[in-house]
C-alpha cells in the first residue's frame, strides 16, 4: 500500500498554530518600517517618523574595534564575552554608581531577546504601565502570562504613580510579578525623577517585586543626568541596556541584564535556556562593545553632541505640535513625541476619523508621513495619540555640523532645519494637515 506522504507546503489547518501565536502580528516599528520602505521603492516620497532607530553613526573608535576583531570566529561563552562583562560592570559602577560585578552581566542578541527569556523562565504576571514599548505585552502573550496593564495619564508626565502599583499589588500581595519600567520612555520620552523612583522601589520591595528596569534610553537623558532605580531597589531590579540607542548600533544586536547578586538563580536559568536556543552573541560584535563601554572622552564627547540635538530637536518639535493644538509633554530623553489630539474627536469624527489607527493611515496616504497610533503603545483605539520618531536625518551630518558650533551655543531652529530637513518637512506637512482638517 503506498503511504500518503504530507506535503508540508500545503496550507497547514490554522489549529496546528500555537494558541499563543494565533493573530499575532509583525512588530508595529518593524511593519512601519517596512511599509515605508515598500512606499519609498515604489517612487512616493514617504517621511519616516515611525521606526525609532537612531540616526547617529557608530562612534568610530568602536567600529575600528569591529574591524580589528572581524576575524573572531569562535563561540564566546553564554552568558558573554569575560572582557566585555567586565567593562559593563566597571561602567555601571562609575556612571551609575551600581554595586555589581562581571559575574552579575549577562550578554544576548539584543535586550529584546534578553525580555523575552527573562518572561520564559520566570513564572509570574507582567505588569506595565500604559503607554508602553510594543514587545512587552506580545512577548507575555506568546509565552503565556498573564498581564495587568496600568493606564498612566498624559498629566502625571506618563509615569505609574506608586498608588497604582501599590493599588495592583495589594489585590493579591504574594503574587509574583515582574514590573517594566521604562525611561526615558519610548513612546513618550518622559522619565522618572529621582523621588519618584525612591518611592516605586519603595512599593517594590513592600511585595517582593522584580523590576525590570529598561534604561536602553538613559544615555540619551538629555541633561546627561539620567539615574537609575538599581540604587533605591538593588535587591529586585534587573538593569537592561545595550548598543542600540545611544551607541547608534541597532543593527549589531547587543544587549545586556545586569542582575542583583540575589538573583543570580534567575540569571544561571536564563544563560541555561540561552545556551539551548542562541548559543552565545556574535564574537566580532562583543569584542568592539568592550571599546564603547570603556571610559572615553571620545565617546563622553559624541554623547554630549547627540544629546543637544536630540534635546533642541524635541523642544522645538514640541511647540510645533501644540501649535497644531495636540497636548504633549516636552521630552526629557531618547527621541520620541507622543501628542495626543483626542481633544478634537469630535471635529476628525467629521472626517471619517474616529480612531489613532486611521489617523496614521491618513497621514500617510495624504502626506507621506509614518507614524504610529497610540493603541500599538497600549491605549485605548478611539484615543487620538501619535508617536513620533524625530530620527529621520542624516546623523553624520548633523554631528559634522554642530563641531562647528562652540559647546555653549544653543541651537536654534534654522541650525535643526539645516541639519534635519526630511524631519522638520515631515513635521510641517503632518502640523499642516492637522490644521486644515480641524479649520475645514
């Protein structure tokens, strides 16, 4: 009898899908991105304010360090490469005076990959305030846990309070949770003050909580002054970093967990199921980050620069936005806006507007500009709110440009206009529209 063989690129049953995995759909930065990618081969001129990839260039004395180390071809160990854990650690003892050691860091493919692990292994509720990064929430879901999302208000800055916290927490006080935060914020470029972080940890350690502290953003506090919750909950906090944002390295995929000694059953549970899934980070990669870890007036310099552009960037995109009559607080790191428009619903209700998703679909069908809604960042789909991704310039440009200016100098707007003309054309057109549709 001849046995019936499956084709496997039939069309399987959608029952054959994980339950998790059923609807899930791409990234909304990485869909934004591609889209406008697509709208960009096909000839239409497309302003992309949706992904938020940095525009900088890879400080040089790191990318010569990748090309004196492009021959490492050997698995690096697990949890990193010794010499670079080691700079890590020495590098969060001087800049965030953080009491740790080369044996707290562990190195992955990214901090992405890194979250994802931490939520496999530990088994406990995430909870995360509103509006939030896009891969907190997708990730729980895919592995299977359970989620509290805390609505934050655009008048407390976006920030969770610790009477929310305090509030969730109480319900059920033994329960095991991992709590996100995330600042400077991606998507509304807030951060939490110094109080305000002391009195989070204090609710933390009141239940027994593990913090996932995700300062990706915190060397792109724009007065150099970012701190960090480590120092008021040492004992549950775990500090995710990388190269991406302020290193300009998105694509070299390098991430890292610096862990409380306390924890170090949870990071040995991590590099265990790394070792079964990714095996270890590129070698090349990790040997040039040990360079952008290092203290280095080179690097201190291009931190100061990005950082004045990045600052004078959101104060004047600020004000073009509540010029457009959008509610927005002014960013205090990273590269990101989040105006909300909800106060005129009714009049783009007129407009065939009743929701954040079709405001962006607008955008950029009637001007080319990409942006994302606020419902991909966890609010409700009616509340009329954008991100902006203020990082589509040339960065090496901008940098050239402003060593010309002495270090005192403020920028003013014609200086950004020069440097960054596609972002403040993509401003323009969206401040534009907005205007017109509200006055038609």
């Amino acid at each position: 009898m001849t046995e019936m063989i499956q084709n496997p690129c039939q069309k399987s049953p959608p029952m054959q899908l994980n339950l998790n995995i059923r609807g899930l759909r791409p990234s909304a930065t990485v869909a934004i991105n591609a889209l406008s990618d697509q709208l960009l081969e096909e000839g239409q001129k497309v302003y992309k304010l949706g992904l938020g990839q940095s525009p900088f260039p890879v400080p040089e004395s790191v990318v010569n360090e990748l090309r004196l180390n492009a021959h490492q071809k050997a698995y690096l160990p697990v949890s990193g490469l010794p010499a670079l854990r080691e700079s890590i650690a020495d590098h969060h003892r001087r800049i965030y005076k953080i009491d740790c050691s080369a044996e707290d860091v562990l190195i992955g493919p990214g901090s992405k990959e890194l979250m994802f692990l931490l939520q496999l292994v530990y088994y406990g509720d995430l909870v995360v305030p509103t509006p939030t990064w896009v891969s907190y929430v997708p990730q729980a879901n895919i592995i299977g846990r359970h989620v509290h999302l805390l609505p934050t208000r655009l008048e407390d800055g976006w920030r969770m309070t610790p009477e929310q916290l305090d509030f969730l927490c109480r319900i059920d006080p033994g329960r095991p949770r991992i709590v996100v935060l995330n600042y400077p914020s991606n998507p509304t470029g807030t951060t939490y003050s110094r109080q305000e972080l002391k009195e989070l940890a204090e609710v933390a350690r009141k239940y027994r909580l593990i913090i996932l502290s995700d300062e990706i953003y915190g060397k792109l506090h724009f007065n150099g002054s970012h701190e960090s919750i480590v120092s008021f909950y040492p004992e549950g906090t775990i500090f995710s970093g990388g190269l991406s944002k302020w290193c300009g390295a998105g694509g070299w995929r390098l991430g890292l967990f610096v862990f409380p000694r306390c924890l170090r059953w949870l990071q040995d549970a991590m590099a265990s199921v790394a070792s079964e899934t990714y095996t270890s980070t590129s070698a090349p990669i990790q040997y040039a980050a040990v360079r952008a870890f290092q203290d280095s007036p080179e690097i201190d310099h291009y931190l100061f620069q990005i950082r004045r552009i990045l600052k004078a960037m959101g104060q004047h995109l600020t004000e073009a936005m509540k010029h457009a009559g959008a509610r927005v607080v002014e960013p205090e790191g990273g590269f990101y806006l989040f105006p909300d428009f909800s106060e005129f619903k009714g009049i783009l209700r007129e407009r065939g507007i009743t929701s954040g998703m079709e405001l962006s679909r607008r955008l950029l069908s009637e001007t080319g500009v990409a942006v994302l809604p606020g419902q991909e960042f966890g609010l409700h789909p009616e509340q009329l709110a954008l991100r902006i991704a203020y990082v589509n310039f040339d960065g090496t440009r901008a940098l050239k440009s402003i060593e010309q200016l002495p270090r005192e100098t403020p920028l003013d707007i014609q200086h950004l206009r020069d440097w960054c003309p596609d972002t403040f054309q993509g401003i323009n057109r969206l401040v534009e529209w907005i205007t017109m549709e509200l006055n038609s």
